[in-house]
C-alpha cells in the first residue's frame, strides 16, 4: 500500500484509523427506554461485524444480546415482544443511516459455492 497511513510505515492500522475517524464524528450510542428502565445501544459504526450478520440473518434477539449483554435478559424479563424488538431495530436504522427494512427470519444460507445450474 502507498500513499497515506494511520502508522507512517506505509500499512494501514485499521484498527486505529477507523477508531479515529468514530472519534472524530462523534456517533452517539442509541439510547431507548422501556418499562422506566434506560438502555443504551453503540452507536452501528461500532458494531462487530458478527452483530451484523446476526440482524442481517434475521437473528435481532442474537444480536440485541450482543449489542446490550446482561441488559438483554432484563428486557425479556420485562415482557419485550418480538414486534417492540423488530421496531427498535428498525428505529436505530433509520436514526444512525443503517438498514431501512429488516430481513425475514431463516435459516442461515451454508458456507462455500452454490451450484448455478445442473448438467
């Protein structure tokens, strides 16, 4: 690689750059209440790319637990339903410029080629 670099050696520490460049724009973390209790979400440029896949699969509870932790279980606890979960997901997309629909549920499509035709 040439040309400019978050280290000066001529590699990109993406790790670093990408973390300056959040810093610098400053996203804040998504925060929603529900049953009078506060909970904070990160912001999407923060999310692991494990997370995702997790709602791009359609798996939000996977997700959700990923993204709040020990939280998660204190929302099932209060009764959240299936319907409140989809729409957060969809409230935190459309107010941080992530996704604007959510997949079907499904199974998870298996790794490696796909066969295009039959001979």
């Amino acid at each position: 690689m040439t040309g400019a670099s978050a280290n000066g050696d001529g590699l990109l520490d993406l790790e670093a750059a990408a973390g300056a460049a959040a810093t610098e724009a400053e996203r804040a973390p998504y925060t929603f209440a529900y049953k009078d209790r506060r909970y904070e979400v990160p912001a999407m440029a923060g999310w692991e790319l494990k997370t995702v896949r997790a709602v791009a699969l359609g798996d939000l509870e996977g997700a959700l637990g990923e993204l709040i932790g020990d939280d998660y279980d204190r929302l099932c606890d209060a009764g959240l339903k299936l319907g409140e979960l989809t729409f957060l997901f969809q409230s935190m997309g459309a107010l941080q410029g992530g996704f604007s629909s959510l997949p079907n549920s499904g199974r998870a499509a298996r790794r490696g080629s796909t066969p295009t035709s039959k001979r």
